[in-house]
C-alpha cells in the first residue's frame, strides 16, 4: 500500500535526523538541567511529498509552538497524546521506566542507550 510506503519513508527519514542531532541536543539538554535523563524533547517535523512518494523535511523545530492560533483541535490532541507518552507510573521508579514502543498515537522511533 502506498501510504505504508510513505509512513515508513518517513520514518526511516525521521530516525535518522534523530540520529545525527541528538549529540547537539543533549549537549544543550546537559546545560540547563541537572538530570536530563528524566526529561523528554518535543520535535517537530515539517514534511514534503513529492511526485515520486519521496519525503523530504522541510523545517525541524526543537520545541515547536503549542499554541492553538490555527491548530487547536490538533495541538489539543498532540498535548493529550504527548503527555499520556510520556507519563511515568508512580509506582515504578524512574531509574527502570522505560518507554513503550507505542502509546496512543505515537511511536517510539530513537532511544538514547543509558
């Protein structure tokens, strides 16, 4: 199926990026928190189809606006979805949480060994 076909692509494109920014990211990260291991990094990724089913990034944001100006509905979604991603048990403690290769609508595409 095309679509499939496209979201792999993507996918594929997406790890990669996450691959070749995560050491400039963390180096950041390391700068202003004083353990970076229980923070997350929200990213976003504008994406071009072209004629050929080929995805091409357009613009990569480290955290993007959440503001509901054009999106509202959407980014409501994304804060709701982000955070049920993210969210860590109370009753398990955070040096064994690991995140879930899918919650809700996402899915973990880069981890950081630890």
């Amino acid at each position: 199926d095309k679509a499939d076909l496209v979201w792999s692509r993507i996918e594929v494109m997406l790890r990669t990026s996450l691959e070749l920014t995560h050491g400039t990211i963390q180096r950041k990260v390391d700068r202003v928190l004083p353990d970076p291991g229980l923070c997350f990094e929200l990213i976003g990724v504008d994406v071009m189809i072209d004629d050929q089913l080929q995805p091409w990034i357009i613009e990569y944001n480290r955290s993007p606006s959440l503001a509901p100006q054009y999106t509202g509905e959407l980014k409501y979604k994304l804060i709701e979805d982000l955070a049920n991603a993210v969210r860590v048990d109370r009753e398990q403690p955070s040096e064994t949480y690991r995140p879930a290769e899918k919650r809700g609508s996402f899915s973990l595409l880069y981890t950081v060994a630890t």
